[in-house]
C-alpha cells in the first residue's frame, strides 16, 4: 500500500494522540515506504511492533473501548491474551479473549464467565486480579492484571529441579492465595504449575499468583452439578487431582487444592509426577490406592522437614492432611528463602542448566497471534467494525460483577439403585473404597472393550482366511485374552549417586507381576527422548547402562526408558518410568543461610552465624568473606562464618550485605547470601539555624526559612 494509504489507516486506529499524529505525519513527509514509515514509527515508541504488523496488514482495530492492545502475549486452549494500555490511568493491563470457535459451546462459555464472577470477587497479590469484563460482537473478554513473569510450568521446562528453600516459598505464597479463595468460599480444583505465575518485580523478586479460575467452586452452589458431571465426566487435571475429586468433584473442599498443591510441590523437588501413568485413569487409580511416595527417595538432598511436609500433603485421607492453607504456609515459613531471579539461576547452575534461559525477557517471546487461527482473525475483524463493547461494570454488594449463575442446578440426587440420598451420608474411609471400586470397574470395562475389539478384528480377519481357503478346513479363532496387550507397572527407581567416570548398570523392577509373554508380538525396552546420548539399554532384558563421562556437570541426569509391545509395524507402550542419576563433583555443592532481618541499635552488639549447608569439612580451603564494601568495625570469621558488629552513633539505617562462601584454592565462589541490617538511633539530632531577630508589623505574616 502507498505511504498516504497507510496514514489513513493509523488514523482510524484512534492509536496516536494529536502531539503524536503531528509527529507521524512528520516522519510520513520524508518516507514514501510503508514498511519504513512503520518501522520508525516503532524506534520513535509510537507505535509496537504488534501494532506495525498487524496496520501492514490492513488491521485498524486496536482499540476497545478504552483499553488500547499493544500485543498478543499468550495463547491457549480457550483462547488468546492481549497486552494493552488503560487510556484512563496508562496502567499496563492483560485481556483474555474466548476463541470465536467456542461460543457456540454454553459450557465453556459458561466456564470463561464463571472465571470473570469468580476472581472478580477475590483481591490478594497472591490471585491475577480481574478489572473488568465485556463482550466484543458475540465474544466475551476479560481484563486483568498485567503478570510480568512466566508461567512455573514453563519455567519448570527449562528448570525440572527447584532449589528446595526457593520451592518452599512458591508453595507458601500460592498457599497464602488459596488461602484467601478459602475465606471467600471458593475451591479452584484446578492447581497445578501450569496454573501459576510468577510476576517478577525490577529487582529479580518474584511473586506467585494464581489464575485460571474457571474451575473453581463457589459455595454458593450447593448441589452444583455441571452438565459435564452429570456426563459422568471429571472436572481438574489427573497429575494434580486428589482422590477425592476423582470420585466426586461437586463435593471437594480447600484440602483438595492442598492436595494439587503437594503434587505441585513433588514435581518442583523431584523433577517428576509422584504418580506416573500411561493414562488418566491409571493416575487416578493409583493414587486412591496409595500415598504418594516419598520425595527423599528420587532427591536425597532433600531435609526431612520438607520431605515431611510434602507428604502430609499428598495423603489420601483429606482429615490426614493440612486443613487450611493457612496452616501449611505456616509449617512453610521456617524453610524458605526468597523467591528471586538468583536463586533459580543459582539452582540452574547446580544443575548445569542455561541460567540465562530460566527466565525469558520480553525480547525473547514469540509472537504468538497465529495468523490462520479464524477466531484470532474473528475477534479483530469484530474489533475493526467497532464493534459496540458492553461492558459489564455493574457494581454488586460482593464487588463483583453482576452475571447470572453459569451452571444449573439439580435439586437432588439418586443413587444407582435408585435410593434418593446424599454423598455427605458416606464416610471418608468408604468414599476412597467406592472411588476405588468404581475406578477398577471402569479399568475393566475399558479392558473389556479393547480385548472384544481385537477379538472382532482377529475373527474377521481369520473368517477371511478361511473363505478363501480349500472347503472343509477351518481355523479356531484365538482366545481374546491372549490377544489382548498386556499390562505392568514399573516400581520407582531407588536414587542413584555417582560420580563422573562412574559406570551406570540399573535393571528395571515390576511393581507387581511382570507382564505375560503375548501370544502375538514381542516385548522389547527402549530409552526414551531426553536420555544420554551415550546411554544404552539392552531390548530384551532392559537393563541399562551409562559410562558416566569425566566431563559430565554435576546435577540430576534423567535416563527414562519404557516397555513396549511391538506387533508387526506397531507398537504400544506397556510402562514407563525414569532413573535418575545424581551427579555429584568431589567438591559439594554449598548454600549459604543468613539470618533474618537484624535491628539493633547504635552502640548494641549483634553476633550472628551465617550457616553453610552442608558443613564445611576442614582444611578445605573454603571459608567466609564479605563481598564490596563494608563498614567500619564490621567482622566476619572466615572459619565459623561468624558476623560481628557494634555500630556507632554515625552508622544509622539500612545496610546491606554479601556473604560469599569462597574456595580459596580454586579462587572461586561457590554460594552468596545477603545479610541486612537495620540500625535505628534512639533519637535523631537535627540542628535548626540560628534565627535573627525579626520586625513585623500587625497582620504582617511571618516566612522564616528553617534550612
């Protein structure tokens, strides 16, 4: 298109105010290529580049109502999220849109609105807050806080073993939100990293905040029964589900979410799900039938405290675990240290991991608006009509919004038999045994339709053969059961520690019986995307071995590996598991605990350790100093780790320090750990100026200086 074409397209947008028009049409005067008027329209900050590729392409609709969209930042499964700017208070805000293609769906939408009515009534740094809402032509959006962060999920990508203090503090934090939804009356059944995000601050400190209540339960319903429970259906996510919800999802309480919550909690420690499983149902079934094991045993490093508290979360009778949020954010606080940028790069380079990529910038997003995605292209068509925007502000007692409830309502319930009576009748203890039965029963019914239908398949395929053999002979068809795949569960690998140069040998353990030999096919193990390269695992025994290198950084090295039933060209996997192999230097890995916060006051003595996790062995060359510089009198016993200081009168405020544990003999730092202090004066002394006599005349007033 021509630059004066282009010109007329900015102006629609309403994007440019008039002192920035006057500056757009200054640089349009000296450029004749849209693509280079566009591109210097973004160096000067009029525009983004979003905005400049979406105007290339004849896109005019940028604004609504009075939220301008500056770029697309995420997409999902329900739809898209936008950033802009609120034209009102320039505030940085994030709009989550339905995809077009879901509207015709009532419960999906119903879900996307019942997101909006329940997290407007919510307001914790630890929960996205939800600002508004509306609705462009026939698709609904929402407007949110704008998170300057990464969802854990993905930072788990990248990261797959958290800093056991650092995941304290991301349990504590997403504990202290639910905690709120709890005083609220509200459940969200839906925790998991995927679900959490961390908003990063100008100085590295982070702060989780929970969203996507979409499943979330509001006490207010009662007998809430969706159309998808009434479907037989379950409503969360299987790795993350507790037992409970499994069996009934319209019932569950805030222990549920503390359920998720320790599974969220195992895979940050572990790198794994405490309950793998080749499907959902199989997830679900193992974990009604037992507690979760313990994550000591995939990370050893691992304080028992911790280990303790992530168990307690994870049991199957909800009256066993922690009964409030509250509760398990303060078992917490003793073993956290701040969430910080630092800390999780310091955790990547224990791990060898690329601590520049654990947290993204804005510079390295893609940009996620897919082009041939019809209901990204629907909504900023609407968007380019202008659409009308009604928006839905309406003030309720509650402060949220006034939207009609999203989900119907059954005034009762039956059992199979037809016996009127309610679930809340059935005891802790014979709910886990019901879900279990039911599971099973479940377990054999899918079991029986797989084997019928191979059975079917063999019949017709035998039946064939014998119509076109000589008359007279026939085949008997092979008992389904033989021909049905077989199953097994891998036990959980033990730890294993070694060290570069070692040579790795593991078997794989059943946990039960091990699979049948199938009439058909064979049975064959195989390592699985993600294994060392150089590691090899034999096809008909399993057994694995690694010759570690000499080079190989030290940290957790996951070798997962599988079964398989192979048929022909197919093949179908039996079980999976994974070892993981801790790779641990000569030198061990430090962590360095400073105390909390110290106030003092001038001419008070302050002694405190700072402690080095583990213990420093002797004669180690490793010893305590401070980092920059310090005040005058400060010390630090570069054996014990001891910090001592006595401030004087003309030392008072803030100050803040390092501590680095230093190897002498290798010069270099192996762990850091701020240290600060507060040192308060009993009272302060100000000096006024001299005041000189003054004159005044009645109904003069007086302006003296004091400075």
């Amino acid at each position: 298109m021509p630059a004066p074409e282009y010109m007329a397209l900015l102006k629609k947008t309403g994007l440019l105010s008039p002192a920035q028009w006057t500056i757009a049409e200054e640089v349009a005067a000296g450029t004749s290529s849209p693509a280079a008027l566009s591109a210097e329209l973004v160096r000067r900050g009029l525009l983004t580049t979003w905005q400049s590729m979406q105007l290339l392409k004849g896109q005019t609709g940028f604004v609504l109502h009075h939220y301008r969209l500056l770029e697309a930042i995420g997409r999902g499964g329900m739809g898209h999220v936008f950033k802009a700017q609120d034209s009102r208070t320039s505030g940085i805000v994030a709009i989550k849109v339905m995809s077009r293609k879901l509207s015709s769906n009532q419960n999906l939408v119903n879900r996307f609105r019942r997101e909006i009515r329940a997290s407007s009534r919510l307001s914790s740094p630890n929960i996205v807050r939800t600002l508004d809402a509306g609705r462009v032509g026939k698709i609904d959006f929402m407007v949110m806080e704008f998170v300057n962060g990464d969802q854990l999920d993905s930072i788990l990508s990248r990261l797959p073993l958290i800093p056991p203090a650092t995941a304290c503090e991301i349990i504590r934090q997403t504990a202290l939100g639910l905690q709120h939804a709890h005083e609220c009356r509200m459940v969200h059944r839906d925790i998991k990293p995927g679900n959490l995000m961390i908003d990063w601050d100008a100085d590295g400190r982070g702060v989780v905040k929970i969203m996507d209540m979409g499943l979330v339960r509001l006490d207010e319903e009662k007998e809430e029964l969706t159309a998808v429970t009434r479907a037989g259906q379950v409503m969360g996510t299987p790795d993350y589900m507790s037992p409970e919800q499994g069996w009934n999802t319209a019932r569950v309480d805030i222990r549920s979410d503390i359920y998720g919550l320790g599974c969220t909690f195992y895979r940050m420690l572990t790198g794994r799900m405490p309950f793998p499983g080749d499907n959902p149902l199989q997830v679900l079934m193992a974990r009604c039938s037992k507690d979760a094991p313990a994550p000591k045993l995939l990370r050893p490093e691992i304080p028992d405290a911790i280990d303790a508290i992530v168990r307690r979360m994870t049991l199957r009778d909800p009256d066993a675990r922690y009964q409030t949020p509250a509760e398990l954010a303060a078992a917490l606080e003793p073993h956290c240290t701040p969430l910080t940028i630092e800390a999780l790069r310091q955790g990547a380079r224990e791990q060898g991991a690329d601590e520049e990529a654990i947290v993204l910038d804005a510079a390295s997003r893609v940009d996620l608006s897919d082009p041939q995605d019809p209901g990204y292209q629907q909504f900023l068509r609407e968007m380019d009509t202008g659409a009308s925007v009604d928006l839905m502000m309406t003030n309720t007692p509650s402060g949220g919004f006034s939207l009609s409830p999203t989900f119907p309502v059954l005034q009762e319930r039956r059992s199979i038999s037809g016996e009127r009576r309610s679930s809340d009748s059935l005891s802790s203890h014979r709910r886990r045994r019901t879900a279990i039965a039911a599971m099973l029963t479940a377990s054999v019914i899918v079991a029986g339709i797989a084997a019928f239908v191979v059975f079917r398949q063999n019949r017709s395929t035998t039946q064939t053969a014998a119509d076109s053999s000589k008359a007279g002979k026939s085949e008997t068809p092979p008992v389904a059961e033989n021909l049905a795949p077989p199953t097994a569960t891998l036990a959980i690998a033990p730890p294993l520690r070694y060290a570069p140069g070692d040579q790795l040998d593991y078997d794989p353990e059943f946990d039960g019986p091990a699979p049948k030999k199938p009439a058909t096919g064979q049975l064959t193990w195989k390592l699985v995307a993600g294994a060392p390269k150089d590691a090899a695992i034999d096809p008909g025994t399993g057994h694995i071995r690694w010759k570690i290198p000499e080079a190989q950084p030290e940290g957790a090295v996951p070798i997962p590996f599988m079964l398989l039933h192979r048929v022909d060209q197919s093949e179908t996997v039996i079980a999976h598991s994974q070892i993981v192999a801790s790779i641990r230097l000569s030198t061990p890995q430090f962590q360095l605990i400073p105390p909390k916060l110290i106030r003092i006051r001038p001419g008070q003595s302050v002694a405190q350790k700072i402690v080095a996790v583990p213990d420093l062995p002797a004669n180690s060359g490793v010893v305590f100093r401070f980092a920059g510089k310090v005040l005058e009198g400060m010390q630090l016993d570069g054996t014990s780790g001891e910090f001592r200081w006595t401030p004087t009168e003309t030392q008072p405020g803030t100050h803040k320090l390092t501590i680095e544990l230093h190897d002498q003999q290798a010069n270099k730092t192996l762990a850091s750990a701020p240290l600060e202090i507060v040192v308060t004066p009993e009272r302060y002394d100000i000096p006024l100026p001299r005041l000189a006599n003054q004159n005044a005349t009645p109904g003069q007033t007086l302006r003296i200086p004091l400075y």
